[in-house]
C-alpha cells in the first residue's frame, strides 16, 4: 500500500480555526501599532495627523 502523502498537509478544522484567530490577533495589533503611531503629547488620537506626522 502505498501511503498517501497528501493526506497529511490537509490542515485539519482546529489548525484553520487557529489559523484564522491568530490574522484577527494580528490585525488588531497592526491598528494599534498604527494608532500608537499617531497619539499626540496628551495619548489621543487626533482627527487629522500634522502636517509634520505625514511628512
């Protein structure tokens, strides 16, 4: 018999389930990476960057 070695690279339901929470996880951090970016001297987000912060 030969083993089939496809069988083994289907990603089982719990590995895509993980798979999926973890872009989630990332994405949210990559938010508020860029939020930090952006705070002012008083830890709020402004409506509209500087000047200066698009440059």
């Amino acid at each position: 018999m030969n083993p089939d070695f496809t069988r083994d690279l289907i990603p089982r339901d719990d590995a895509l389930h993980l798979i999926h929470a973890l872009h989630a996880v990332k994405d949210k951090l990559h938010d508020a990476a860029q939020r930090w970016e952006l705070l002012d001297e008083n830890g709020h987000v402004p409506a509209a960057p500087s000047y200066t912060a698009l440059l």
